[in-house]
C-alpha cells in the first residue's frame, strides 16, 4: 500500500517538473515570437521611413511629402519623425482614414488627400492652427467635425464629390479666414447657416447637390464674388440676391428656374452669368451682333440674354396690365375685338 502511494507521489513529481518546464518554454517561445515580431515591425517601420523619406520634396522653400497612384491604406506611426513636413499631398493611394496622430503635425499649412476612400475627419485635425488649406474632395466622408472650426489659418476649404455630405456644424462660420469653399457634388438642400455667415468667403461652389431654393439671407455674403449651383432643383430666386454688391460670377445652368427677377438689374457688378438649362418661361431671342467675332464669344444665356430678359419681362408684365386696364374699362366683349381687328 506505502508502496504505490511513493509511486503515485513520485509521478506526481515528475509531471509537475514537465508542466512547469513545458510552461517555461511556451512563455519563453511566445516571448521570442513577440521579440521576432517587434524586430519586424520594427523593420518594416524603418523601410516605410525609408520609403516615405524618398518621397520627401522641397518646393519654395517648403517641405512637401508628395504620394500617388501607390498603396498606403494606412499611415505608419513612423511618420511621426517628419514632423517638419508643411504639405501632405497624398492622392489615389487607397488612404482609408486620416491618422489620429495628424494634430502632432503644427507645422502642416497644407493637407491635400483628395482621391482617396477616408470615411471621416478626425477631430485632432482642429489643432492644426497654421493649417491653410484643407482639399478632401473625392472621398467618402459624410460628417464634419466641429472641431474644424479651431483651424484659424484656415482659408480653402475643398469637400466636393463626397456625395452624402448633407449638412455643416454651424462653428464653422468661425472661420474668419476661410475665402473659398467646394461643396460642389454631396447631399445639401439648402446652403448652410455656417457657410451663411462666414465673413471672409469669396467663392463658393454647391453644384450638383439637391438645392431647392436659396435663403432670403444669402445677402449676409456680402464679400462673395463667385457663386456656383449648377445642376440644382431651384425653382426660383430671392429678391435680396440683388444685395450681393461683390457678386460677378453667378451659375445657374440645369436647375428649375422659371424666371429671372427683375432685381438682377441692379446687380452691376455682374460679368458672368449662366442660365442654360432652366425651364424660364418666356423664350427670348438676342439681336444679332455687329460682327462675327462677337458673335461667337457671346454666352447665349449669359449676361446680355439675362438683361434681354428682364426687358422683356417688363414689357409682358405692361401687356398684361394694359389689357386689365381696357377689360377693366370697356368690358371682356370690346377687348375681343380689339383683338381681332
């Protein structure tokens, strides 16, 4: 009996030394492993320094780390130690997402990652204080963060072909230097207060989006000279648009307008206009130029067609009151003869 409880005892022993020297040697393998793992990375983060050091370019006088048609889905932490670079230009890289470590980068004054497939802005991006210009078109981004508004410097703003952005954090309009906006090609239905109210923008672009109408305040613009909503469903336009003294370039073509107010008159600080495309309900015919060289640079629905217009806008406005007054007068049965006669 003592006999077999020595013997179990002893097995017992034994399997505990195994157990303990298996264990060891598992812990000590998975520590090699990591260790090997870590030299990897290790590795292929050097070769990506590497790789993002050859594409490291200095134009007048600024540093620019310029990338395309390559495949960087993601950025390595690496980049960290090029924290002198002043341009991002990172085009058709297959880039999923703007690392979370960009606000580590103060001295950026340009961020370009247009053509790409990001999904959202982080909100580090708002301590880039000397950021200049943001250009994100051509990507899938569907919300701006309102931490945007933190990047003072900030003067072009491009967010085009994104297609489902529909809307902006009304801080924005805290962008005091902001001057150029694209919002051209995403889901908006109507402009912004943020963009409304922002005091410096001069260009704005919100072509092919889903506008129906423009606000009464579109007026608070007052430094905007170039406006673009090509390829809208606006139906008609606000009489306080005559109050946007600055305005010189305004396109219209392919929306739903059916007139053109007589306002537009007074807005002589107009050059360019484009109504193409628009269901206007009076059909207009401009005279024929002098010669043919102005003939051919004429914009057939531009400035002097938009003019032209309003003229005759004028004149079946008096038709139709003229003939009120005499049906008014002399009665519907004389008014009919007159017009048969």
């Amino acid at each position: 009996m003592s006999e077999n409880v020595v013997s179990t005892g002893a097995v017992n022993a034994v399997k505990e030394v195994w157990e303990k020297r298996i264990k060891k040697l598992n812990e000590d393998l998975k520590r090699e492993k990591e260790f090997q793992q870590k030299l990897v990375r290790i590795w292929e983060e050097r070769v990506c320094l590497t790789k993002l050091r050859e594409k490291v370019t200095k134009e007048d006088g600024r540093v620019i780390l310029k990338i395309e048609k390559e495949e960087w889905k993601t950025l390595p932490s690496s980049l960290l130690k090029l924290n002198q670079l002043q341009e991002w230009q990172l085009h058709r890289i297959g880039l999923l997402k703007i690392p979370e470590f960009i606000g580590r980068f103060q001295n950026l004054i340009v961020l370009d990652l247009s053509r790409n497939t990001i999904t959202e802005i982080p909100r580090g991006i708002g301590l880039l204080t000397r950021l200049q210009e943001l250009i994100l078109s051509y990507n899938r981004i569907k919300t701006v963060p309102m931490e945007l508004s933190y990047c003072a410097s900030l003067e072009k703003l491009e967010l085009a072909v994104n297609r489902d952005i529909s809307d902006l954090p009304q801080e924005l309009s805290n962008l005091l230097k902001l001057t150029h906006l694209d919002l051209s090609m995403n889901l908006f239905t109507t402009i912004p207060p943020a963009v409304l109210n922002m005091p410096a923008l001069e260009w704005l672009d919100m072509g092919s989006n889903r506008l129906e109408q423009l606000p009464d305040t579109i007026e608070r613009m007052q430094n905007l000279h170039t406006l673009w909503l090509q390829r809208n469903e606006i139906t008609c336009l606000p009489e306080t648009i005559s109050s946007m003294k600055n305005l010189s370039t305004l396109v219209l073509s392919n929306n739903k307008l059916q007139d053109i107010p007589v306002c537009m008159e007074k807005m002589t600080n107009l050059r360019f206009v484009n109504f193409r495309d628009n269901p206007l309900k009076l059909e207009v015919t401009l005279p024929p130029s002098e010669n043919i060289e102005e003939e051919e640079e004429r914009e057939l629905f531009g400035l002097q067609f938009m003019h032209t217009y309003i003229q005759e806008s004028r004149r079946a406005e008096y038709l139709v009151l003229l003939s009120e007054t005499f049906i008014k007068l002399n009665g519907p049965q004389d008014f009919i003869s007159v017009i048969l006669v």
